[in-house]
C-alpha cells in the first residue's frame, strides 16, 4: 500500500521540476521578438513622419515665397468715381471690392483679398483717382516739358515726384501690401513711360509699369501699371488723374489679358472747363 501511495507522489515532484528544461527554445525568445518588432514599427512610423513634415515645410516655404496658385479673372464689372472736375468710368474684375475705409470724395480703391501668401494681405489692388487739382502753392509745372519728357521717354523721372506720380505709386502700394506707415520702405521701380490711348482716350495720357517690393526679403515683389491722363486742355487745366492696378508679381502675367481691358475700358469725363485764377 505505502509502495502505491508513494509513486503518484514521486511522479508530481518529478513532472514539476522538469517545466523549465523541457521548455522549446522559441518560447524563451518570443517575447524579446515581439518587443524588437514593436521598436521598429516605432522608428518607421518617426521616420515617415519625419519626411511628411519635411515635404510640409518644402511646400510653406514654397508658398512663403509667392509659389501660390495664380487666379484667373474672367468676369468685368462697371465701376464709376465722381472726382471735383472729372469723371472716371472703368470695368474691374467682380473679386475686385470696394475698400471703403480707404476711398475718398474723389478717390475709389478695391482689393482682391484672400491671398494664400503669408506674407501679404491681399492679391491686388486697383486704386482710381479723379482730377487730383492743381496746389495754387505749388511751384508752377511747365506742362509741355513734361509731356515732351513723357513722349520721348528722356529726362521724365524729374516729373515723376513734381507730378505726384511717385508718391501716388508709392503710398497706394503701401496702404494696400505692406502697411500705412511704410511708404518709405517701399522699392519702387517705375519704367519708361509710353503714350496711352484707347476708344475713350486720344491724348495727354501715359502708361507707367512699374515694380514693387518691401525692405523684407520675404515679401513678394508685386507688378502693376498706372494710367497717367491730364485735362483735354492745357489752357483750362483740370489736374491730374490716375488708374492703378497692381498684384503679386505672380499674378501679373497670366491675367495680361484682363488687366489690358481693364485699361481699355477707361473713360475720362470732364465735368467743368471754367478757367480758374
């Protein structure tokens, strides 16, 4: 009976204490390999993260330096501005809208905002100014000079500030890209003029190109032209007026077709031809 008794006894001591050394190899190294696999998945998963936000930064950088979508205008609308002496009628692209704060009794301006570039508020801009008049305190401009200096393309930049056209450019650009208080850190190039015509439009006015840029490197240059006219007579002198467009220098060429009819479509009324003293 104790030799039956004491077998089964022996065998559960035995069965027990050999686990461990019958144990197959893989098991012993299971879970070393699961967690060797799961540091791997790890480092793939950083590495194409790391790649993705790469091809991120390539595409804001991109952006960042004027590498946006160009926008193409297809529709005109009619815009009209009252000035003192003179009426300006003209179509603009439908995106271009009023900027109110910054029109006047004689000044109408429109903006193209929502501009993708980060540097700048706006895509363009278009600023229509009827009959700036003549400053009795101003020194007297010899008006024949300066529309010989115009036509023959010699000797114009002297009537460039005397004229206003500078300061025009200048000031309209700052308002509208890079900040009221920043006319002085605008770089203004404006080019050679050329006699302007058009249905509307048989004499007395020019076309200014001209480029821009901020002193921030990182600003987009922007492209633009001006229409400069005069009164149609120069023995009743009706002053000054001015069409701008201007936009991100990207922006410039593809849409040449619109910014030419926009142009075209200028018309100039004069309202009073009394001679003043």
């Amino acid at each position: 009976m104790k030799t039956n008794s004491d077998t089964p006894q022996n065998n559960t001591t035995i069965a027990a204490g050999n686990q461990n050394p019958t144990r197959p190899l893989w098991k012993r190294f299971i879970l070393p390999l699961v967690i060797l696999a799961l540091i791997a998945g790890a480092i793939i998963v950083t590495v194409l993260q790391r790649d993705n936000n790469t091809g991120n930064k390539l595409a804001q950088s991109q952006q960042a330096a004027g590498a946006a979508t160009v926008y193409n205008y297809t529709t005109l609308t009619s815009s009209k501005v009252e000035g003192t002496l003179t009426s300006l009628e003209f179509n603009r692209p439908k995106e271009f809208t009023k900027d109110t704060k910054a029109s006047t009794i004689q000044k109408d301006v429109y903006a193209h905002t929502g501009s993708s570039n980060k540097q700048l508020a706006v895509l363009g801009g278009i600023s229509a100014y009827a009959t700036h008049p003549i400053i009795a305190d101003n020194p007297p401009i010899d008006l024949d000079a300066a529309k010989n200096a115009f036509n023959s393309g010699s000797g114009y930049q002297a009537y460039l500030k005397s004229m206003g056209i500078n300061d025009f450019i200048t000031s309209e650009l700052a308002h509208r890209y890079y900040g009221d208080d920043k006319s002085s850190q605008v770089n203004l190039t404006i080019n050679k003029p050329s006699k302007f015509t058009n249905p509307n439009i048989k004499g007395n006015a020019w076309l200014f190109s001209f480029k821009a840029s901020g002193t921030d490197q990182t600003s987009s240059g922007i492209l633009g032209n001006l229409v400069f006219a005069l009164g149609k007579s120069t023995d009743v002198y009706n002053g000054y007026n001015y069409l701008m467009l201007s936009t991100l220098d990207y922006n410039w060429q593809p849409n040449q077709q619109v910014w030419q009819q926009v142009i075209d479509s200028l018309k100039i009324t004069e309202k009073n031809l009394a001679k003043t003293n």
